[in-house]
C-alpha cells in the first residue's frame, strides 16, 4: 500500500512540475501607467483562452485586455533589417576600404521592398568610448542617401598604430539593432573586416556570441584576405555559432558576391512564440514604488513585480528644496548690501562733520574780522527803544523773524511765524530739510515772551549754535547760525 502511494506521489510531483513548466510571465511593461501589460508565454502550439487567465493584485481580481504578442501575430516575415557594418582602420586603409565601399553601394541594389537597412563605420573608438560611426540614425529605406553617404563619410588614414575595435563594434551594432523598436523580426548583421581585433576593449568574440544568440541575430562575415593567416578564425566561429555564414575574400569581385549573396538570402518566416499580452489597470498610487501582481493560469500562479513611476513635480516641489535656499541666500546678501550702503553714506557724511565745522568756524571769524570795530557813543536823548522782537511779529511790525536754511543744493527760508515749529528730515514737520545726516524729529523752535528758543531733541548729529553744541532749549539771537548735522540755518530778524 505504501508503495502505491508512494508512486502516486511521484506521478503526481511529476506532474505537477511539467505543468508548472507551461506558463510564464516574460515582462512587465508599466511605461502607460496606470496601464499595466503583462507579457506571458505558453508552450507553442497552445492556443488560450482569455477565459483561463486572471491578474490579481492586492488580493483583488482585475478586469484585463486579452491579446497576442505583436511579434508572434503581426509579423509575417516576409521583410528583413540588414545592418551593414565596415570595418575603416589602418588594416583596411586604402583599396580594402574601397572595395568595401563599392560592395555595399551595390548590393544595397538587390534590397527587397519593404527591407530596413542602415550602415556604419569603425576603426577606433572616438573619445566618448564609442565604436560605431552610424550614416543614418534610423533604419530606412532610402537607399539614395545611405549610397550618398557611404561615398562622402565613410573614409579612414593611414594608421601605424592599426587600431580596430573590432568586437566592440560588432557588440554595439546588435546592441542597436535590439533597441529599436518596429523592424522585421528577421535581422541580419553583414560585417566586412579583416578581422583582427588589435584593441583595449575587453569585449572579445565570445561576448559578441553570446549576445548575438540571446537576440537571436544571425553575424555574417566577410573577412578581407591579410598576411595574418590566424585572423578569420574568430569570425568562422562567431557566424558558425549565430546562424550566420563566412567567407574570405580579396578581390572587389569576391566581396562584391559575398555582399549580395547575404542581402539577396530569403528571410525566414519566424514561429509563432506563444507570447501573449495581458493588459489591466492598476488603482496603485505614482509613488515611484515596486508593487507585486499575481497571473494565474490553469490553476498554476505567478507573480511579477513593476515600478510605478515618480509622480510629477511642479517646479517649486521639485526644485525647491534648491531654489528656496537661494533666494534666501540672494535676499540676504542684497540685505546686507544695502544696509552696507547706508551705514557707509552716514559714516561718510558723519565724517564730513568736523570738516565742516572747521569751515564754519573760519568763516565765522572771517565774518568779524570784516566788520568794522564799531566805537561806543554816548546814547542820544530821543534814541529810540530797542527792537522788541514780539512786536515785530505780532503786534504789527514790518518783518517776521526766519530762519535761512541751507544744505547741499536745498536753500529755503521759513519764516517763524507759529509758537512751535518743528524741524526735521521727516515729511511731518513744519520745516522739512532733505538731509541724511538731519534726524526724522531733529529740533523744535519756539516763541516765548517775545523771544526765540531752539531746542534740541536728542538728534543723532547734534544742534550747534555756531560751534558749540547746545544741550534742551538755547535761547537764539539775531545773526545766529544754526547747525544740524550738515544743513546750515541763520537766524535773522
């Protein structure tokens, strides 16, 4: 009984793994997210139903679109895309390359219509590590330009270094070949060369196998006959093992033949692969997350994982966190440039003070020293009484005291003609003075008894009665000259 079961187990293990060997999930293609499309494959010949598949993601089922792969539906292998790779080295330098050249011009002839085809050129790699030197960005069917361009570019010097990356060329030819998108299933790589790989890459023949059947891109070659009797040797493996074709050649003639005989080769109509696409809508966030999905198939499970994308940014969101700081840092330093500005302008008018007050004093003393020594006499019997500055103003005199500003071009006399008068830079004051080094409220004059007083506010640059500084109020006389800061006032009656 135990041996029953036993072999009961094993059918069934057995069984199990075979069945376990009849799905997968090949890619994950999120690129029109939220649209998720899952690309399974199920043995040849199969034909499924959308019926037999669910996705479940999250632990929900999700509806999905049911379809056959592109390239095991659309592509009935009647076109091929050939890409023609010369080799333009010092080994090739002069008739190789020409004959080269020539060779392919004409077998571009025998194209069939509909056949994309593309051409380029290697030697050296350039300076950006790049082997290949392509005549067209794309694959095309303007074979006009690609002849045009073959004449006109592909060129080489004489090099004694006789550099040529031979098997790196080749690796990006398939590399480009793999990457783009809506070409014929058939591809085929013609490379024209002779075959010695004198170059620093590590890329070497078996690298370019390797690559060559994962894509399932057949290398034919065509070796230029040199003195190195070593040198095909790599190419007959590289097209033996790519299902590609060799042959050595010297003459125009031969190469000529060789380039039209691969051309010209029938293309293989390719087997269904058994590819099939399952397209569902994911209801997950663009978080720039890995989220897991799940595809089931005749009872069997398994699951793939894909990226959503980043969601997309504003310019402050995405650069923000580097623009706020340099506006901050820019704001800043205007700031403090301008505040720089004017501490400078006050400490150069501050400076100007003593200067000025030197100006000051010396003119007053030449002012005296001008005026004539006036002699006492005896006071007349009917002189009249002195000037009594209240009845000047108010009681009906012919003048009304003032003061005469100055400071810089701003000249201007007030006439004193209120009790109290304020005096300052600020636009509120009844005498306004235009000057940086005048306080916003630098002094006030008013009238008591008849008399004039000035008094100082506690101003930044100071009140001066010619060159004394006065401190509260300082009664002020005819002819007196009143400093603030760099502005020049007289009283006069």
């Amino acid at each position: 009984m135990r041996i029953i079961l036993l072999f009961w187990f094993l059918l069934s293990f057995v069984g199990f793994q075979a069945q376990s060997q009849s799905f997968t999930i090949k890619s994950t293609d999120a690129s029109a997210f939220p649209v998720i499309r899952s690309t399974v494959q199920v043995p040849a010949g199969t034909s499924p139903k959308s019926s037999e598949f669910k996705v479940v993601e999250e632990g929900k089922e999700l509806n999905f679109d049911f379809s056959q792969a592109p390239d095991s539906a659309s592509d009935t292998g009647k076109n091929k895309a050939i890409f023609l790779l010369m080799e333009a080295s010092g080994f090739t330098y002069g008739t190789a390359l020409n004959n080269f050249k020539q060779a392919t011009i004409e077998a571009l002839s025998g194209l069939r219509t509909g056949d994309k085809v593309n051409v380029a050129y290697f030697g050296k790699a350039n300076k950006s590590n790049k082997a290949l030197n392509m005549l067209s960005a794309e694959f095309t069917s303007d074979i006009t330009t690609l002849k045009n361009e073959i004449t006109s570019k592909v060129t080489t010097s004489r090099d004694t270094t006789y550099a040529a990356d031979v098997y790196k060329a080749i690796y990006e030819a398939l590399d480009y070949m793999a990457e783009k998108q809506n070409l014929p299933q058939n591809k085929q790589l013609i490379v024209l060369s002779a075959a010695i790989n004198n170059s620093r890459s590590p890329i070497k023949a078996d690298d370019c196998i390797e690559k060559s059947q994962r894509l399932k891109i057949p290398v034919y070659t065509i070796t230029y006959k040199t003195g190195n009797r070593y040198a095909p040797d790599n190419f007959v493996r590289l097209s033996d093992r790519t299902n590609g074709e060799t042959t050595l050649a010297k003459t125009l003639s031969e190469i000529r033949t060789a380039s039209r005989d691969f051309i010209s080769l029938p293309p293989t109509k390719p087997a269904s692969s058994g590819d099939y696409v399952l397209a569902f809508t994911t209801s997950n966030p663009k978080n720039g997350r890995m989220f897991q999905y799940e595809v089931r198939y005749k009872g069997q499970r398994q699951a793939a994982t894909y990226k959503a994308p980043e969601a997309e940014k504003g310019f402050l969101s995405g650069y923000g966190v580097y623009v706020v700081p340099i506006i901050l840092v820019l704001a800043g330093g205007m700031g403090w440039l301008v505040y720089q500005a004017r501490q400078k302008k006050v400490a150069d008018e501050s400076s100007k003070i003593p200067e000025q007050e030197a100006r000051f004093r010396e003119a007053e003393i030449k002012e005296r020293q001008a005026q004539p020594e006036v002699k006492p006499v005896s006071k007349p019997i009917n002189q009249a009484p002195p000037k009594d500055l209240k009845r000047t103003m108010v009681a009906g005199g012919i003048a009304t005291p003032a003061i005469q500003v100055t400071a810089g071009t701003f000249a201007q006399n007030f006439a004193l003609d209120r009790p109290l008068l304020s005096i300052g830079r600020a636009a509120g004051n009844d005498i306004v003075i235009p000057e940086a080094t005048v306080s916003g409220k630098h002094a006030t004059i008013t009238q008591e008894g008849g008399q004039f007083y000035i008094t100082d506010l506690g101003s930044t640059n100071g009140t001066f009665i010619h060159t004394t500084r006065i401190q509260g109020k300082h009664l002020l006389k005819p002819g007196d000259t009143i400093r603030m800061g760099t502005a020049q006032a007289k009283f006069v009656v």
